[in-house]
C-alpha cells in the first residue's frame, strides 16, 4: 500500500487562494496542540501570540521593523529560488553587507565626514553581500561544487569573522571589555521614517525592493530567464540563457539585497556592531519567500506574518514562559503546511492498494 | 523463414496480441511473441518501432492496451517491476540507475528487499563474479568504474533474485568492444543454465553472434520472426526499415540555389557517458531544398543539432558557417539573428516549457521575434504571435492561451515548429518533426517544411522515419556513429542502402552507395 500524487486536471483559483488561509489554521491548531501538552492554554497563547501585538501600536511598529530585513533577504532569494538555485548562505551575505559597511561607519567615527556616509555605507553593504554570495556562485559554475553546501557553510565563516572582528579589531576601547564597537555617528546612523518612531527607512527600501522586482519578474526579459530556468533548464539553455551567467546574478542580486538588509539593521536599528546581529534573519527569509511564494507581494505580507511569531514568541516567552524555540518549531509547521496546501491544491492523494489499485 | 527451435514443454514466456495505444499513436499494435525456456531471443527493430513500450510492459512498467501474457503457459497480470521481479523477470536497462558514491556492493543491497544484509550480498557478489566472470570489487565506489562495470552491477542484481528471463535494453550502446564480447560470454552462459534472454538492439552483428531467434518490429508490429544466422544483413535491414522495392522518388532534380548552410570537418567529442562524439560532419544545405538526415537514434543526432543550434558550440568558428558567416563559435541567439532557426526533438523541456503558456513559450526564440524591447516583454505582442501560430497551423488548443502541457503532442509539434517557420528563416534545423505524432499533424508539418524550402529556405531534417524522409527530402545523408555519409539527391538512395548505413555495414559491404 503507497499514497500516490496525482495532479488535478483543474485546479480552482478559489482552492489557491484559500489554501494558505487554510494552512495558516491548521498550523495554528498543530501549535496549540503542543502548547496544550505543555501545559498551557492555547487560547491564552493565541492572544499573547497573535492579538495582543495586532492591538499595540508598539508592537506595530516592532512588527514592521522586524520584517524588514526578512522581507528584504527573502526578495533577494526569490530572484535564485525561481531559478532553482539554492542560496541558503543569505545570513552570511547579511553578515557580510553589515561588517563592510559597518567598516565605513568606525573609520568616519568621530570625523567631521558629512552627508555621503550613509549613501556609501548602504552602497558597501550590498557590495559586500554581493561579494559574499558571488563565491558559492562562483564555485557552482567554475567547479560544479553544490551552492547549498557551499552558501550554508560561508554563513558560519561570516559570522566568526564577525566575532572575531568585534572582540578584536573593532572593538570599542571605552566598551568595559564587552565585545561590541562603538555606536554609529549620526551621520552613519539609518533615520527613523518618522521623528518618533522606530520603523527605520530600511522599510522603504523593502517596499521598493518589492515593486521593482514585481516589474523585474513580471515583465521583463530577465524575469522571465529566471522563470525558465527554474522550470525548464534546457529549453533556457534553447533560449539563448547561459546558465552560469544567470547563477552569478541573481547569486548577486540575492547576496546584495541580503547586504542591505544587514547595513540597515545595524545602522538604523542596533546601531553598533556586535557578534550577533541577527536572530537568524537569513534562514528564517528562506520560510519567507515560500511562504509568499516566491511572489514579491506575497513576500511582504509573508514577512509581516513571520514577524507577528517572532513578536509573539517573545512575549509567550515573558508571560507565558514558554521557550523561544517553539517559535521557530512553529515557524516550521508553518511553512510545511503551506507547501503541503500548495501541493493539495495541484494534486490529489490516491490510496494505491497492492496489486494496481486500479 | 521460421527458425525451429525445439522444445518439449510451453514457452518460458508468451506475448499475444499486446497493443499499447497512446492517444492516436498505437506503440504497439497486436504483438505476438513467444520466448523459451535458456532461448536468447531479439528484439529488433528501428528506435519507435516499439521495442521499448513492448518491454515495458512486460516488466509491469506500463500497462497494456489489450492482449495478455502467458507465463510457463498460465495467464498473468504484471502490474508493477516488483511483481514482474517476483515472477523471475530480471530487467538490465540501458541508463543504469546506481548511487554513484555507493560502493558496488551497498548499491546491490539497497535495491534488493530487506532480507539482505551487505554481508549476503558480499557473499553472494563474489559467488556469482566466479562463476560468470562478472569480476567486481565490492567496495569500490561506483563513480570509479567504467560503464562496463558498472553495468555489470546491474546485472548481478538481477542475478542475484535467480531469473528466469532477463531482458537487456540495448546493452553494448555503452560498451567498449571488448567489453562487448565480455558480456556475450556471460549471457551464453546464462542461457545454457536455462535462464532465458530477450536481447533488444539494432545492432546486427551482435545479434547475429548471440540469438537463434529474432523477432523485428516495424511501426508497432511484428514485420517477421526469423533466425538471423540464416539471414542475409540486406534482408534484415530492409525487414526493419521497410519494403525494398518500388518506393524510390524520382523526383525532377531541383534547381541549386545559394549556400545557406555548410559544416565543415566538424568534430566534437561526447558530452558524457551515454553521448556521440561528431567525427568530420561535413554538409551543405542549400536555399529551396530539404536535406535529410536519416540514422537509428543515439547515432550522434541530438549531439549533431547541439552543433548547429549552437547550444555546443564548435572548437572552430569556420566548422558551421550560416547565410556565409562563419558561426561555429557562436550561441544559438547570434545564429538566430542570422535568421536560422531550430526545433529540437524533445517538444515538452527543450522546445517548450511545460507549464508556461503559449504566449511565455513564443519568448524562448525571443532573438528573432519582436516579442520584447530593451529587455522588456512585449506582453500583447508576444499573445499577438501566439494567436497567429495557433491560426497559421492549425494548433488545437483547449482554451486560448494554455500551458504547453495541456497540448496534445501533435498539436504542441505544430506550435513549436510554427513558431520558427512563421518568421520564415533562411535555415530550419528540426530534429525529428514528427516523432510520436499523429498521422493528421505529421501530414501537416511536413507539408510546412517542404513549403518553407520552397519559398527559399534551407531545411535540415534529422529523423529516424525513413518514410518521412524518402517524403520531404531532396538530398539525403545517413548517420551512423557520429559520421555522416555523403550527401546524395534522395532519387540515388535506396531503403536497402540506407539501411546498410544505418547498421553500420554499408563499408564492410562494400559499394553499397552505389546502387
């Protein structure tokens, strides 16, 4: 006896667009089952998780702020994904974008250096994020070496250069020892969009990311590259596509925007360079851009959402004392039952009995 | 012509009346065919004669149509490879499906049932090695071995289940000649244990060398049943492409007009394990004339329209030069600029992309189309041709602008060759037109390539249907091993010939050409 996919002949556009709708609560009722094992109440948990920081201006603010860098990165991973090329190492590529540009930000410290700081500082954090994840695309197509592997274990390298950085070099000699560098000049510091409050304009640059690739993918030429050779690597190839150059881009575009979101984090939002400054941006984006599948509109609503569990998972964490890691465990259920959703909606299960089944 | 093979009980095993209808094409229409018990028996016959949908079905890979099969005289259903396994059929196909960074022996344990364990297998493995000359070291990793080798893995696992029936999917096209002979040594050996072979190839001489018994297949159906010792390679090969006698055209020799099209001493080595290399193509295709290029597939076809497409390029650029320019260093957008254009024979992932639309698809020959603009699509521009394509031939389409796959095959031909004849190129390269196409849409392109060299253009054919090609085709190479033959007016080719060149033995045969 095996279960069989068969795809549907028709598939209705009402069922796909229900189908996240549907995947959301059923992952909520997967995590309220194991908040209720655990000894709590899931309804209790469903507040302090999801309407409490829809009814805080606060934590509005937060949850914008939050998204931010995953909606940034996941944009980036949506130009490699829809070509079927597996950035993972985005975390990396933030990291990266974060130290070269936070190197400008410490060599202006405590100058007179003007205007032009902050332009060249979110210049060189794309550059460096760019740099970052040319070297996995660089090895797939020069030597055939699987991006995964390659893109995930830069990650670890990034973030150790970062820590040795902070703890060394960089770090502030007035710090009482803590590993951190000094806080950022003004001049070197990301404004909030507005004077009160704390949503950076690294949420502009989010937005923008978001319209332009809508028209990259949607209507031009390259959208389309990328398109067939996620789903059709030989007739990209027919097409006149080289398959190395369309690796070395979006490897480029992914690792550049993943820069930005990492400058902008730590320039308009902890202000200083520290040994962490993500609480795992890079991985949670690859979530992100399934969840909005692989659609640049689809990705900021995915990133608000994803942002509401890590908001949410904080306060569970202060008021309900539940562990932080069951955010991500629902993070995963999450993006599981979406994908599944997605599967269901194109195919239909069949029982295959022994012996045809026919 | 009936070979007599003696035996006492019923055959091992008996195929009646087995057809496989896909759509409007019948892969397998009424097949008889009977093996015995230690037979060697093969199965001949030109690639989409059937040879493959008629194993598959016998292996449980896919289900017939009608008709039934008898095992030791007992009717049986197969509906899965496991059950055909259990039954005692052993299958070695022709692209090996083994783990590459497995050892030899840990590849043998993972496709057998749960009762081995690695040690059995090791234990089993040097056994069978002794006893069949299969030497293989169990713990070597197989991405070390040669395909011979590794085809031997293959093998030993079916051994391993002791068949009754071992069916080898053209087991040399991988082979070294050595290797080759190997091989043929331990399949007498089988055979004279009992174990039966059905040994599917167009290779004569080897068939020759190992079987009594050789069914052909022609089109879907048994064409004759004969020992091919007693068979001449010319009759053999007029059985498997087709009656001999009154089908030469005598058509009025056409008017040369310009070059538009000459590869010149092209060579290039194979692009992996199962692939051709081109040795010293040489060819000229001029305007208003279609060259065919006739071959049993894997003869280097798909290697040679990678040449002209540019999708592989050249070592030099002289080797391909279209409309005059020398081209053969470059990609396949700067030919279609020179106004070539290309079909490949894959319709759904190299022509087309299945889940995209029509309008999408019309953007893979974007070079040469208006269907974008400094990088942008030209969306209602690139429906516009859509719709023209499916008017112009006649596309049947279950709504108006559907993704590729939901097309019939024939109607998804008719689309992606309009799609390149509709901005009438100077050359069109198309390999295979009408592979497993209905009679209707086969009718229909043909007409379109043979129109299109009459208005002028340069029409390259690759096609393993000699039918078709003896139909379009004003001149005519043959290629076989990754060389071509000359290039002949299709009035000089006889089917004896060109199926003499097919298999190879037209030199050894000497004169051939010269019918």
């Amino acid at each position: 006896m095996r279960f069989e996919l068969m795809p549907r002949t028709s598939v209705s556009p009402v069922a796909r667009a229900l189908a996240p709708v549907v995947a959301f609560i059923i992952s909520f009722l997967i995590a309220g089952f194991v908040i209720w094992l655990m000894g709590r109440s899931p309804i209790a948990a469903f507040d302090v998780y999801v309407l409490q920081p829809l009814s805080d201006p606060w934590s509005l603010q937060e949850l914008l702020v939050k998204a931010t860098p995953m909606a940034l990165i996941a944009i980036g991973l949506s130009y490699c994904f829809r070509a079927n090329l597996w950035n993972i190492g985005a975390e990396g590529q933030y990291v990266m974008g974060a130290v070269l540009g936070g190197w400008l930000a410490l060599n202006t410290h405590g100058t007179e250096a003007g205007f032009w700081v902050l332009p060249l500082m979110l210049t060189l954090g794309i550059i460096g994020g760019a740099l970052y994840g040319l070297i996995p695309a660089f090895l797939k197509t020069r030597f055939g070496v699987n991006e995964i592997l390659t893109s995930l274990m830069l990650v670890y390298v990034a973030q150790l250069a970062l820590d040795y950085l902070v703890r060394g070099p960089w770090r502030d000699p007035k710090g009482f020892n803590f590993p951190q560098s000094v806080t950022f000049d003004p001049s070197a510091t990301l404004p909030p969009i507005l004077e009160s409050g704390r949503v950076h304009y690294g949420f502009v640059f989010a937005v923008i990311a978001v319209l332009v690739t809508a028209v990259i993918l949607g209507r031009t030429l390259f959208g389309y590259r990328l398109k067939l050779t996620g789903d059709a690597p030989r007739a990209a190839r027919f097409a006149g596509f080289n398959s190395s150059a369309t690796t070395m881009t979006v490897f480029a575009v992914s690792g550049g925007l993943a820069g930005l979101a990492g400058i902008s984090e730590v320039s308009g939002q902890i202000g200083q360079l520290q040994p962490s400054i993500s609480p795992g941006y890079g991985f949670t984006a690859i979530t992100v851009a399934f969840l909005g599948r692989l659609n640049p509109l689809g990705i900021l609503v995915a990133a608000l959402v994803v942002a509401l569990t890590f908001i949410g998972g904080e306060s569970a964490q202060i008021l309900l004392k539940l562990p932080l890691d069951l955010t991500q465990a629902f993070q995963g259920i999450l993006l599981l039952c979406v994908l599944a959703a997605d599967a269901l909606v194109s195919y239909r299960i069949r029982l295959v009995t022994r012996g045809g089944g026919k | 012509m009936k070979a007599d093979v003696s035996s006492s009980g019923p055959p091992l095993v008996e195929l009646k009346g087995i057809s496989k209808r896909y759509g409007d094409l019948l892969a397998n229409d009424g097949i008889d065919l009977s093996i015995e018990p230690g037979e060697i028996h093969a199965l001949l016959g030109e690639n989409g004669a059937g040879k493959s949908t008629l194993v598959k079905i016998l292996y449980g890979v896919i289900e017939p149509s009608a008709g039934e099969i008898l095992w030791e005289g007992r009717p049986v259903a197969i509906g899965s490879p496991v059950e055909a396994r259990a039954l005692g059929l052993g299958m070695v196909f022709q692209h090996f499906s083994l783990f590459d960074e497995m050892t030899v022996a840990e590849n043998i344990a993972v496709a057998l049932s749960g009762e081995w364990s690695l040690a059995t297998v090791r234990g089993r493995l040097s056994e069978i090695s002794r006893t069949y000359g299969l030497v293989l070291d169990a713990d070597r990793a197989v991405w070390t071995l040669s395909a011979g080798e590794r085809q031997r893995i293959e093998i030993v696992r079916c051994l391993l289940q002791n068949p009754r029936l071992l069916i080898l999917d053209e087991p040399t096209s991988v082979l070294t000649p050595q290797e080759s002979e190997h091989l043929f040594v331990t399949l007498d050996k089988l055979s004279a244990e009992g174990c039966s072979i059905l040994y599917i190839s167009h290779k004569l001489e080897e068939v020759r060398r190992l079987c009594r018994r050789a069914t052909i297949l022609r089109a879907g159906r048994v064409v004759a049943t004969i020992d091919p010792r007693a068979s001449t390679a010319r009759e053999i090969a007029a059985l498997m492409v087709g009656s001999e006698v009154g089908e030469i055209r005598t058509d009025a020799p056409h008017v040369p007009q310009e070059e538009v099209l000459r590869v010149d001493h092209l060579g290039m080595p194979p692009a992996g394990l199962h692939g051709q290399a081109l040795k010293d193509i040489n060819l000229v295709a001029r305007a208003g004339e279609v060259v065919g290029i006739a071959g049993v597939a894997g003869n280097g076809q798909s290697e040679l329209f990678a040449a002209l497409s540019g999708e592989r390029l050249a070592e030099r650029a002289d080797a391909i030069a279209i409309a005059g320019r020398a081209c053969g260093t470059a990609g396949i957008d700067a030919r279609r600029r020179l106004a070539a254009a290309f079909v490949p024979e894959e319709r759904l992932g190299h022509a087309a992309a299945p889940t995209h639309r029509l309008s999408e698809n019309t953007l893979i020959s974007h070079a040469a189309t208006e269907v974008s603009r400094s990088g942008f699509i030209l969306v209602s521009a690139a429906k516009r041709l859509a719709r023209s394509i499916i008017k112009s031939f006649d596309v049947r389409t279950p709504e108006g602008d559907p993704q590729a796959r939901k097309l019939s095959g024939g109607n998804l031909q008719k689309f992606v060759i309009g799609r390149e004849i509709i901005r009438k190129p100077k050359l069109l390269v198309v390999d295979q037109p009408t592979w497993g196409v209905d009679a209707g849409a086969a009718r229909l392109i043909r007409q379109a390539l043979v129109d299109l060299a009459r208005e002028g253009s340069a029409v390259v054919v690759v096609s393993q249907d000699l039918d078709e090609l003896f139909e379009v085709a004003d001149q005519m190479a043959v290629i076989h091993q990754g060389r071509l033959s000359p290039l002949k007016p299709i009035g000089e080719w006889t089917r004896e010939a060109v199926g003499l060149e097919m298999l190879g033995v037209a030199q050894a045969q000497g004169g051939a050409h010269a019918v």
